[in-house]
C-alpha cells in the first residue's frame, strides 16, 4: 500500500529532477512544521517567558532571515532545473509527430519517410498488461537518445502524460507544443489522456516502449 503513495520509477533526467525537488521541498516543510510546533509548545507551557524572549530584536532578526533562507533554499534548485531542462534537450536526434483525436492517438515519424499509424485501446484481456492501459499499436523510441515530441489535437483539447517520463503536455488544436524525453532504460511505460476530452476520456491510453536502436530501426522497417 505504500509503494503506491510514492512516484513511478523515473526513466528520465526530468522526472529524476522533479522527484529529487519534490523530496528536496518535503524536507523543507518538514523543518517549518517542527518549528511551529516547537513555538506552540512553548507558548502553551511557558507562555509569559517565551512571549519576552520572541519580542527581543536578535529573535525578530532571526525570523526576518529564516524565511529568506528558506526562500533561496526553494529558489536555488527550481531554477537549476528549468536551466537544465532548456540547455539539456536543445539538439533533438528523433522528432515524433503526436495528433490526438476522438478517441485515439496519431503518431508520425517525419524523419523516416512520414510513417504514420493509429494507437487504439486494446480492450484485449491479457495478465501480461495493464487492463484497459495498452494499446494496440504501441509508439517505440530509442533510449539514451534525445527525442523531440511535437503535440497537437485535431479536435479538442487532450493531454498526453506518461509520469514515468515527467511528462504531461497539453494537446491543443491550431497550435503545436513541444517536448523532450531522454529515456533511461528500456521497457514499456503507460500513460493516459489526462483533460476531460469527451464520454471516451478514459478509451484514450498511451503505451510507449523505449528500445534499443537495433530493434527501434527493425520496427521502422516492418511497420
């Protein structure tokens, strides 16, 4: 019960960042909480004493910095991580076309000669996957190579997520939003639509498998 109220397994920089962020934050407020209850301790046991002692100037110069420092300690790691993920994905070796329609995803590879296929649910019962979470065709990249995802809709307004990735970005029609991915390692990695796109929402899945570039290039092939 308690695997399940920690993150997914990360298979990429950008989620590693945000898990390491998300703890990095955790232990902050962790820290503030204590603090506040040390206080309120105090002030129900000796309320008189510890209220003199709070009203010195050494005690207000103290919590004038703890909150800056606090601030900075928040500040510091966030914009790193914005830096990285800006300088870290900017020469992309595979660019992947991602359309989401009524109700299914469309994935292109304009790098090799515009393949193009559907991915519907696969309502296939099998122990071996995920029930209602595969597809049946799946979208296959490479791992250990920087990959650019364009995302658009042709309808309404979807969002393609697969948290392992780190990845949540909205597919909207008339515009074109991008993302990057540097899988980790190999494996098949689920997701879904994550907007309220229509009464089939939930017959929107996502199934990526991360390959390696021998199989990857064979799939191009037998496509």
């Amino acid at each position: 019960m308690w695997l399940n109220l920690n993150f997914q397994d990360a298979n990429s920089p950008s989620m590693e960042h945000m898990i390491f962020f998300h703890d990095h934050s955790m232990t902050l407020m962790i820290f503030i909480m204590s603090l506040i209850l040390f206080i309120l301790i105090k002030l129900s046991w000796k309320f008189s004493s510890f209220t003199k002692s709070m009203k010195s100037e050494i005690m207000e110069m103290i919590w004038t910095i703890i909150p800056i420092f606090i601030l900075i300690l928040l500040a510091l790691p966030s914009m790193k991580i914005l830096y990285l993920f800006e300088e870290e994905f900017s020469s992309p070796l595979l660019s992947i076309k991602i359309l989401g329609n009524q109700w299914f995803w469309n994935y292109e590879y304009p790098e090799f000669n515009n393949i193009s296929f559907d991915s519907y649910i696969n309502k296939t019962f099998s122990p071996s996957i995920l029930s209602l979470l595969d597809t049946d065709t799946r979208m296959i990249i490479p791992y250990k190579i920087h990959s650019r995802l364009l995302i658009s809709s042709k309808d309404v307004i979807h969002s393609w997520s697969i948290p392992n990735l780190g990845i949540k970005i909205d597919a909207i029609p008339g515009r074109m939003n991008q993302t990057n991915i540097f899988p980790n390692r190999p494996g098949i990695f689920f997701g879904n639509c994550m907007e309220i796109c229509g009464e089939n929402h939930s017959s929107m899945p996502i199934s990526l498998e991360v390959t390696n570039i021998k199989n990857f290039s064979w799939w191009l092939k037998n496509i």
